[in-house]
C-alpha cells in the first residue's frame, strides 16, 4: 500500500516526549513502549544523538538514555 506519509509515526518527537517524562531508559525499553524493535530503535537514538536532543550514560553493556533538556536540569540540581 502507497501511503502519503501522514499516518506515519513520528518517531523522534515521541521519544523526546517519552523521554522528558520518564528519563533514564534504556533502548530496549524504548523500543517496548513504541512498539518496534531494537535496532530500529538505536537508528532513531543516533539521529537525535548527532542532533545533541539526547545523550546517554553507559551502565554496563546498556546505554541510558536522557533527554537533553532533562539532563542538563538533573545536573543545574545538583549543584
């Protein structure tokens, strides 16, 4: 099927969205909550890395990822 796009998900702005709300998850659990899978997941990851709207910390073999607006307020708190 043919589609114009419309009815695509916009994936970034949901996993910015999900990730101001809840910060601190993983790829896998992200993957989870929208409903598609790993790697497709890590795709989009490293799209809103490059464009710095997340970052993410290494605990053991998983990244945890934050919103960059989210992060930048967890650390101003802690000062």
């Amino acid at each position: 099927m043919i589609t114009n796009g419309s009815d695509r998900i916009d994936y970034t702005s949901r996993v910015k969205g999900i990730l101001a709300k809840e910060p601190g998850l993983s790829v896998k659990e992200l993957a989870e909550r929208l409903k598609t899978n790993r790697q497709f997941m890590a795709g989009v990851l490293k799209v809103l890395e490059e464009r710095r709207e997340v970052s993410y910390r290494k605990v053991g073999p998983a990244r945890i990822y934050y919103a960059t607006v989210a992060l930048n307020e967890e650390s101003n708190g802690a000062k």
